[in-house]
C-alpha cells in the first residue's frame, strides 16, 4: 500500500508538469503569432513611408496646387535680375505680351516687352525708354513698392497700352503691332502705382498719397483724367493720422456697370518717443471696394484677409479673380476669386511662387488664366526666374 500511494505521489507531479508544459507552448505560438503580425505591420508601414517620400521626390509640393479647384502648368520664361520689377502679362492680338521695367545702368531704367505665340517661348521685341530727361524710370528707389510694377491696358482706340511709374511722372507707351511702341505725354497721373484702366474714354486708376514724419499711406483716392488735360480726383478716402492701419496698395477693374477696387492696409507701430506712427512691414485685413459710375462713391466691405500687392481681373464669364499676397506664418501668394456683394475672397490655388509680396500679372485666354511671377529671391546668390503659369480652373 505504501508503495501503491508512492507510486501515485510521484505519478501526479508528472500530469501537472505535462499540463504546463502544453499551455507554456500555446502561450509562446500565441506570442509568436502576435509578434509575427507587428512585424508584418511594420514592414507595411516602412514601405508606405518610403514610398511617400519617394513620391514627395518626383513632385515637389511648390509646384502642387493647395485643392481642387484649379490646375496648373508651368514654363520658364528668363532669370529675373534683382534690378527688374514685377511683371504684367497680357493676351492682345493672337500674342501673348509681357512687361517689366530693369536697370539698363547705374540710375536709368528702361521697360522691356517679351511676346510669345503659345506662352512658352518668348523673344524680346521692345525697349522702351523715355527721350524726356525727367521721365525716365528709376526701379531701383522706390518710397514703399521695391517692385514698381508695369501694367498692361486697351486704350479706346483699341491700341495696347503699358505704363509705370518714374519718379513722380506715370509713364505710358501704346502700339498696334506689338513692336513699334511710342510714348503718350497727354495722359499723367502722376500718383498711381496701380494700373491705369480706360472707362468711357476716361483714364482711371487708384493711388496713395505719402504723408511725412513716418505717417504714410493715410490718403487713398481714385483719379481720372482725359487726354490733353491734367488729372483730378474722382474721389478721396482719408484717415485719422493715429489710426494702427492705413491704405498701402491699390488695384482697380471694370465690369460693364461698376467698378471693383481691392486695397491692403498696413499696420503701424506707434513710437512713443517720436510720438507717430510707423510703417510695421505687416497688413492689417484689406478692403473690397465697389462703386457705379461716376465713381464718386464708393462702399467698402472688409475682406477679413491680410493681404498686400492686389491685382484683379474680371473674366468674361463676368467672374471676378483676384492675386494677393497673404500676410501671417503661411505667407504666400495666392489666386483668389472675390465675391464682390459680400467682400469674400475664395482661395482657389497657391501659386508656385517665393512667399514675399510681389504683384501677380494676370490675363484670361483660350478658357485659361495666365500669370506671371517669380519664383525665387532677388539676391545674387539665389537668382529669381520670371516664370508663366497656365491655370485651368474648374466651376
């Protein structure tokens, strides 16, 4: 008996060893399957990654665009010096025409017009500078848009027009045939920096006034003038000079009934120990102007956007699209189209160009928005391109 029970005692530690043996295993395939898993999903994830960045590789984000509501195509056009301006774009008479205005030496400047049959390959067929001494243009001094731009227009008569600014003199040159250019000296308003723009044989266009000791741009108006006569002031929009925010940059257009004005504001920083107001280098929400003729009134919604260098342009499906600069951490320029009865501005694509302010040409052709920008800085290390921007956008 007594060896009976100790064969039993010895016989039941054997079951119970065999028993957590056979749980220890299905504990370690269960471990086994698991961490197999975690690899595999791991693996996954690697590849996933890597195809990402491989993908983020072959198509840079600065030449995606931002949604779905337009796409675009890019060419080069030249390298832009960092002695040009900003340049206008412009389609008239099955070419396409651009504008700037460049150094030709130390403190003389000359406009230059590219053309091109398809936007791709442009040949330079003008060089405009004025033969009057106090007329010519100085790109590289001026008192609060380093760009100076130069504006394309349709005269009356039909004649393609540019002008731009020169000391305090608007300067303005029209052709018939894209080559032969001459200079127009009946019509000087002599405050724009915005482009000016014909409306019943009337030339209009929007500016500022600089005021001294620090306060500027407190003074914004609306010009016109007729040839062989001077300008005058179609309408005026004053400030306090202590407001925070003034006008800085303006941008006038036309429909068939009204007249549309996008205008940025500055900030100003107030010194205490000068006592006035200075220029803070940032915008304040700009303004969405809208008046009928004779444009003597204007209503203004503000846009709730910061934006600086305006430029508009009205399709002929009557819609109209707006380039700004916006102002804030994500600084960039961007194409816009405006709802004029509530001042709203729709982001529609974020243009491949350098985010600092410069003014956005624009023209419409063959179902298609054209711009033209630079994409790079304007140091001499990092050299800019002046580039052209084919832009389809979806309704």
């Amino acid at each position: 008996m007594s060896g009976s029970n100790e064969f039993r005692n010895q016989d039941h530690p054997a079951v119970h060893v065999s028993s957590n043996r056979s749980s220890f295993r299905s504990l370690l395939h269960e471990r086994e399957q698991i961490m197999s898993q975690h690899l595999k999903t791991s693996i996954a994830a690697a590849v996933l990654l890597i195809a990402q960045c491989v993908h983020g590789l072959a198509r840079p984000n600065a030449e995606e665009p931002l949604n779905a509501n337009a796409t675009i195509s890019i060419s080069t056009v030249a390298p832009r010096d960092g002695r040009q301006s900003d340049a206008d774009i412009i389609h008239y008479n099955d070419h396409f025409y651009i504008a700037f205005a460049k150094a030709i030496r130390e403190g003389e400047s000359a406009f230059h017009i590219l053309r091109s049959v398809d936007g791709r390959d442009w040949k330079t067929v003008a060089t405009l500078r004025s033969e009057i001494e106090e007329r010519r243009p100085d790109v590289t001094l001026a008192p609060h848009y380093s760009g100076r731009p130069v504006w394309f227009s349709t005269m009356p008569s039909g004649r393609l027009s540019v002008t731009g600014r020169a000391s305090k003199k608007t300067l303005l040159w029209s052709t018939e045939d894209g080559k032969n250019w001459r200079e127009e000296i009946d019509i000087d308003l002599s405050r724009s920096y915005s482009r000016v723009l014909w409306q019943n044989n009337r030339a209009y266009c929007a500016s500022d006034e600089s005021s001294s000791c620090g306060e500027r741009y407190e003074l914004f108006r609306v010009e016109s003038a007729v040839e062989g006569s001077g300008p005058e002031t179609t309408y005026k929009l004053s400030h306090d000079s202590h407001t925070l925010s003034g006008p800085r940059e303006s941008q006038l257009a036309f429909t068939k009934d009204r007249a549309i004005c996008l205008l940025s504001f500055e900030t100003y920083d107030f010194d205490k120990v000068r006592r006035w107001l200075i220029p803070s280098g940032s915008y304040a929400a700009g303004r969405l102007g809208v008046s009928e003729a004779p444009y003597k009134e204007w209503k203004w919604t503000p846009t709730k956007l910061p934006f600086g260098a305006p430029n508009l342009l009205i399709l002929k499906d009557q819609r109209v699209l707006a380039t700004v600069f916006i102002d804030g951490d994500k600084a960039r320029n961007a194409l816009c189209q405006v709802d004029a009865s509530t001042g709203k501005l729709t982001e529609l694509l974020r243009l491949p160009a350098v985010a600092t302010r410069q003014a956005i040409g624009m023209t419409e052709h063959d179902g298609h928005v054209w711009a033209c920008f630079s994409d790079g800085t304007d140091d001499r290390k990092n050299q800019a391109t002046l580039k052209v921007a084919k832009i389809q956008l979806r309704k």
